[in-house]
C-alpha cells in the first residue's frame, strides 16, 4: 500500500510539472498568434487590450480545458493496468 501512495504521490509531482510547462506554452503560442493578428489587421487600437481580451477568451475555451488530460489519461491508465494485473 505504501509502494502505492509513493507511485500517487510522484505521479502527481510529475504530472503536474508536466501540465504547468504545457499550460504556460500554450498560452505563449497563443500570445504569439494574438499578437500578429492584431500586426495583420493595422495595429487599430491598444494592442495589450486587444491580446488581454484574446487570453481572457482563451482561458475559457476547450483547448484550455483539453491540457487537463495530462492528468486524466496517465491516472485511468494506471488503474486499468492495476485491475488487469490483478484480476485477471
């Protein structure tokens, strides 16, 4: 049970290292992309208010949402090869 706790405990650690440089990537690339639209379409307006108001738009999209799967996926993983190692 121990040996267990210990797998859990790493593979959260790990996981979420995993999901922070993801999450933080992602936003850059986005950054990036707002930024040459708001180059691409003249430069109209306070161009920290137009990339603020696209991140804010991003925050909630699914894209956003999807990085989450760093955590789901590897966990039922884990558990389905615990179940067919033990129970089958």
């Amino acid at each position: 049970m121990l040996a267990l706790a210990r797998l859990l405990i790493i593979g959260f650690v790990v996981l979420t290292v995993v999901y922070v440089s993801l999450s933080l990537y992602s936003r850059s690339v986005r950054r990036a992309k707002l930024e040459s639209e708001w180059n691409d379409l003249g430069g109209e307006g306070d161009k920290e208010t137009f990339v603020r108001e696209g991140l804010e738009e991003y925050d909630g999209s699914l894209r956003r949402k999807l990085i989450l799967g760093v955590y789901i996926v590897p966990f039922c993983l884990m558990i389905l090869i615990i179940y067919l190692t033990n129970y089958n």
